[in-house]
C-alpha cells in the first residue's frame, strides 16, 4: 500500500475519486505514535537519549555481559532482602534489545526495561566513562550518562511507559486474528477513555512516581515554583514556572496530540463506517449489532411506530390469547396449515426474512434459497440448460419437479 506516487492506494484513489481508504487498525495506532513522536521536542530528544543509549550498549558484546551480571547482582540481592519474591515465571533476565520502527508496540517493553533496570545502565555507563582504552566511547557515554540522570528524561520516561501501556494493550488487540470488528471498535473507544482520565486526574499521582523513582536513583528534582530555564537564556527569563512547564507545555500537551491523532485516524466516520461493514457478516446475530447501536437511524424509527401503536391499544380485563388467522374459529391445527400451502398458488420472492440465531447456520441457508427459488431442482436445471434424463419429480414421478411442487405439494412430502 506504501508509495506516493505508484503505490497500490494511489492508484486506487486516482482510478476511482469516491473511493474510501482506511489504514489497518493497528498502521493507525503506528501513525499516530509516530506523529508524537516526532512533533514534540521533549518526546524527541528523549527518543533520540534513548537511541544513543541502545547504540553505545548492544554495540559491545562485553557491555552487554556486564550490564546481564550486574542485573543478576541486584535481583540475588533484593532477594536476599525480600524486596522481590522468588517464584515460578518471576525475575526473568531482562535486557534492552533495539525495538523496531515499524510496531511502535515493541518500544513500550523496551522503554519499560529500561525503567526495571535503569541502576544497573548507569553503573555500566559509569564504567565505561572510567575507561581510558576507548577514550571515544568515553566521552560519549558520559554525555549519555548525564542525560538519564537529568529530570527531563525520567519524566518523558514514566509518561511514554504509561501512554504506551493504554495503547500497547490497544495494539496488541487489533492484531488478534479472531477480534472482532465490534469489539476492536469498543477497544478504541475504551483506549481513548483511559488516555483521558490520564490527562484530567492522573497528574499528582503521576508526578508521586517520578520524585519516588529520581529519590531511589539520585536524580536531582527540580523545583515547581522555580522559573523554567529552556536552556539558551537566564537573561532574557521565562514566563512560565517549572509546573507549568512540565504539567501544562509536557504532560498535558503528549495527551492532547496522542488525543488527537487517535480521533484522526480512529474518527467517528471511519468507525461508523467499519461498523457498517460489520453488518454484513453473517456471523454477527442481528440482536447483537442492534445491541450496540449499530443501526441509531433505525431504532430510533422503529421506537417511534412502536409508540404510536401502544398510544393506540386499549387496555381491557381480558386475558391475552393466542390466535390463529388461518380459519374463522381462531384455533390453530396442522391440519389445517397443510391445507392453506396445498392451496398456496406460489411461493412469494418477496417475503422478509430473518435470520434465526438458535437455528443452524446450513438450515438458514437453505431456507433462504428455498424462498428465493435458488434449489438446483429440474426446472431450475432445465432453465440454465443442463440436460437430464427425466425432469420429473423423482419421489412421485408424475408432474415435473420444481420448487413449489417439491417441498408443498408432492403426495411424497405432503406426508412427511
């Protein structure tokens, strides 16, 4: 689908002008990451720290062995202490393997092992900063090092692992094969839902995490009432505090855009018209789709009829009967519904029919053929040119088979 100029959905597009294209579900969620990503200088530098970061450890196979050995150290340690449980699947080795950039879902468990293993980083980081034999990753890694001990980077840090915690389950939902089209659509909207209380109520809780983990890690903590410096000028000064800052131009500002590129690329034309398509599976039960308001327009007529005819009906002392329009006494007989389809002239193409879901999905199938005169009996054969020996009915060998004839007035069937 990729390409600008000759890709398959340009081509589409220029063929047919009203066509309407919609991303995968989960290429949405990658473009709005992306988006993110890209356009906010704080995401951005933190996303450049970390690429600098991954280059100088997995480039080595000597750091990545001693990042491995001092992370065994401190998880026989917290064990020793009881600060972490012993148990089956738990402490697994954890390490920073390089995420790829087309499933931003990878960058989540990266970012998060990173949180999980951040002391060990820096002890390897300090290491190599301690190493006169290569004095180019030296210097390197103490420009690193004193990007991860800044407060900017733990806070981008804990609030990417929270965003990309609500969208990587998200992710992880669109690529199921059996998910289906309801239930991703609910899972969008749920997703939404969470990123929002995040930005309206998850501030302080928020910012309690990050002065927890910058106390555990020596990470100097910045002032909120202090005047934000943005890194070119004292003189000139700010304008803004550094709570303002952090809260309103960082925290606030990631949801908003991860906000708005959800609703652009999940807006509620293409989910409206996902849903439609839904319709048309037969999988889904009608009652189902109804259920989630799938069809507004329609029930909302559908409940103004149905008003209309309740005002309508008077209420009596009566009690409610069963009645069978079929003959003048009201009583319902087999007897007599085999005469009134014995007497049936013809089967009508143009009867409304309702999918039962308590029915087999074959047996349904096979009665809307049976109305729409689709069953592969002699006069149908012999209308699309295929010759047979005998056109006659085969259970009564008298008059010629057909649909009607078959199923209604066959002696055969009549006694079945």
């Amino acid at each position: 689908m990729s390409g600008a100029f000759n890709g398959l959905k340009t081509l589409i597009m220029n063929e047919t002008k009203f066509a309407y294209f919609i991303h995968c579900f989960a290429y949405q969620l990658q473009l709005a990451l992306v988006f993110v990503a890209k356009n906010h200088k704080k995401v951005n530098d933190f996303f450049n720290a970390v690429s600098r970061l991954l280059n100088i450890i997995r480039s080595s196979y000597k750091r990545r062995d001693n990042l491995r050995i001092k992370q065994e150290n401190k998880v026989m340690e917290a064990l020793v202490e009881g600060e972490l449980k012993s148990g089956t699947g738990l402490n697994q080795e954890v390490g920073i393997k390089r995420p790829s950039d087309t499933r931003w879902a990878s960058y989540f468990s990266f970012l998060l092992n990173i949180k999980n293993i951040y002391s060990s980083i820096c002890e390897v980081l300090e290491d190599l900063g301690r190493d006169n034999s290569d004095r180019d990753h030296k210097v390197e890694a103490i420009r690193i090092l004193r990007l991860l001990k800044s407060f900017d980077f733990m806070f981008c840090l804990h609030l990417m692992v929270d965003i990309l915690g609500v969208t990587n389950h998200l992710n992880t939902t669109l690529q199921r094969k059996e998910q289906d089209i309801v239930n991703a659509m609910n899972q969008v909207s749920c997703s939404k839902k969470a990123i929002q209380e995040i930005r309206n109520v998850g501030w302080e809780p928020f910012l309690g995490n990050v002065t927890l983990f910058c106390d555990k890690h020596d990470v100097r903590i910045v002032d909120m009432e202090d005047e934000y410096y943005d890194g070119f000028s004292r003189r000139r000064g700010s304008q803004v505090n550094n709570l303002h800052h952090y809260h309103v131009d960082v925290f606030k500002a990631m949801i908003d855009m991860r906000l708005e590129e959800l609703n652009h690329h999940f807006n509620e034309a293409n989910m409206k018209l996902v849903l439609c398509i839904a319709c048309l599976c037969p999988q889904f039960k009608k009652r189902d789709l109804d259920g989630r308001n799938l069809r507004r327009g329609r029930k909302a007529t559908s409940s103004s009829d149905l008003n209309k005819k309740v005002v309508c009906v008077v209420l009596t002392s009566i009690d409610d009967l069963w009645v069978w329009k079929g003959n003048k006494t009201g009583g319902f007989t087999v007897q007599n519904l085999q005469n009134l389809m014995a007497t049936a002239e013809e089967v009508s193409n143009t009867l409304s029919f309702h999918w039962e879901g308590w029915a087999p999905l074959k047996v349904n199938c096979f009665v809307w053929r049976l109305c729409l005169n689709r069953i592969p009996v002699s006069d149908n054969l012999l209308v699309r040119g295929v010759t047979l020996s005998s056109y006659l009915c085969p259970l009564c060998d008298i008059k010629q088979e057909d649909v009607e004839h078959l199923f209604f007035k066959c002696s055969f069937a009549k006694k079945v």
